[in-house]
C-alpha cells in the first residue's frame, strides 16, 4: 500500500503535534521537580518525578514512531533525514517545518532544565553526604580540649 504525500503530511503533522505537547508538559514536570528540590519538599518531587517519567516514556513512544515514519520512507532514522523528510513533506506553508523546529527547541530546553535539575540535585546530595561524613567522623574520634589550648582524641564523648 503506498502512502500518499498528503497522509504522511497527516502522519507527520500528528506526530509533531504530540510530541511537542509532551515536550511542554516535561518541562513543566522539570520546573515542578526544580522547586520541589530546592524546597526540599519530597512529596511533591515524588510527584513530579512520577509526571516526568511519564512524559519521558511519552516521547520515546513519539520517537519509536518517528523512526518508523521514516523506515516506512526507506530513510534513515537520524535528525538529518527527519529535516529532510519534513521539508519534502511540507504542503502547508511550512507549518511541519515550523513545530520540527520548535520540537527541537523544546527537546533542547527539556535536556537543559533536566541537565540543570541533576546538577541541584548533585549538589545537595555531596553536601549532605559531606556533613554526614562529618558527623561520622565525630562520633568516631571526638576531639576534646586539654590544657595549653590543644586538642585530645579521646575516643568516646
């Protein structure tokens, strides 16, 4: 069965339409994840967490299509045969190039703030593991003061 110009225009058109609406709502899970981490509040970064992981299986849901489209096509599955395919593809006004690119954009801004996110989330994990390692390490071998304004371990409180 061979498809026509127009419904791979359709097929396209749909997918890009879903997979930028499940960009946005990723990026909105990340900014939710985001104040959740700096508020320090893990109910709802468990919620957010949960939204983004269906997001992200949303869209590589979106992709597993995306290369399928272009398989079908006898086209390779890389973004350079899917600018290709867009533009070949195209009948209105540019409109499926347009939502490519803001896909990409979005895809871009998602990897970003997830980027951002992981390194918050880094950074409070080694301070708190930092002053965990203090407080180990105190309990291990307590200094006290002795005369002459030294310090003694003792090894006990």
């Amino acid at each position: 069965m061979t498809t026509s110009r127009q419904q791979r225009f359709e097929q396209c058109d749909k997918l890009l339409d879903a997979t930028l609406h499940s960009c946005d709502l990723l990026l909105k899970a990340l900014h939710d994840e985001r104040a959740a981490v700096k508020s320090r509040d893990p109910s709802a970064l468990n919620e957010a967490v949960s939204r983004k992981k269906v997001h992200l299986s949303e869209l590589e849901k979106h992709e597993k299509q995306r290369v399928a489209l272009l398989e079908a096509c006898n086209l390779p599955s890389d973004l350079e045969a899917m600018k290709r395919f867009v533009v070949k593809n195209d009948n209105n006004a540019a409109s499926l190039t347009r939502i490519w690119n803001a896909t990409l954009k979005r895809l871009a801004e998602c990897r970003d703030a997830n980027n951002t996110n992981g390194t918050i989330i880094a950074s409070q994990r080694q301070m708190h593991g930092d002053a965990i390692d203090a407080i180990r390490q105190q309990e291990q071998d307590p200094e006290t003061y002795v005369p002459g304004c030294k310090t003694e371990t003792t090894g006990q409180y």
